[in-house]
C-alpha cells in the first residue's frame, strides 16, 4: 500500500501528522533533497513539500516531475502562500489536457 509522506519545517506540518500522514521535519536543501529521494524510491506515492523548502531544491522536484509516481504537491508552509502550489497544479492540469482550464479568459 502506498503512503503520503509531509516534508517541511516543522511547524508547518506537525498538524499533518493527526491526519496519518507520515512527516519529515527539514530546513536545509541538502537534507531536504536527500530525504525527498529517500521517499520518491520508497513506498510514497504523494509527498507535499512546503513552497519556500521546493524553492530550495526545484532541480531535485523536476527530477521526479518525469515520473509517474510520486506525486510532489507544494503546499504553504507557516510563512504563507507564494502562489507556487497553484503554478504547479495549474502547468500539471495544462500539461494532462492540453489547455489551461483553471483560467479562462472569459
């Protein structure tokens, strides 16, 4: 069976951890990059990485992005929301269709 897994500072995913999901508590891009690999050859199948940790290492991220599994889903961390959870999920959707669905220019 597959799992989720939550990469991020600590204080933007402990709360994941009520819910199941499996957390792993990193700041530095080398850790971080190491544990996503770690994860990715594993049994996850989604792993959410906090925005400002992705930015840290988006060369690793666009590594996996060639694979079908895991799924790498940026979610905001404490700090807020720089909008990069949405870029991807919109370039994801475009990329599965054909079109950008999510903005119509109606």
């Amino acid at each position: 069976m597959y799992r989720i897994a939550v990469l991020g500072d600590y204080d933007s995913i402990y709360g994941f951890a009520t819910l199941g999901l499996d957390t792993f508590p990193v700041t530095e891009p080398v850790e971080a990059a190491k544990k996503l690999h770690q994860l990715a050859g594993g049994e996850y199948a989604v792993i959410y990485i906090t925005e400002s940790l992705a930015a840290q290492i988006e060369h690793e991220i666009a590594k996996l992005r060639e694979q079908v599994l895991p799924a790498v889903i940026l979610i905001p961390g404490v700090s807020g929301n720089t909008g990069k959870g949405i870029e991807s999920v919109r370039k994801s959707v475009e990329q599965a269709v054909g079109s950008d669905i999510l903005f119509s220019n109606n």
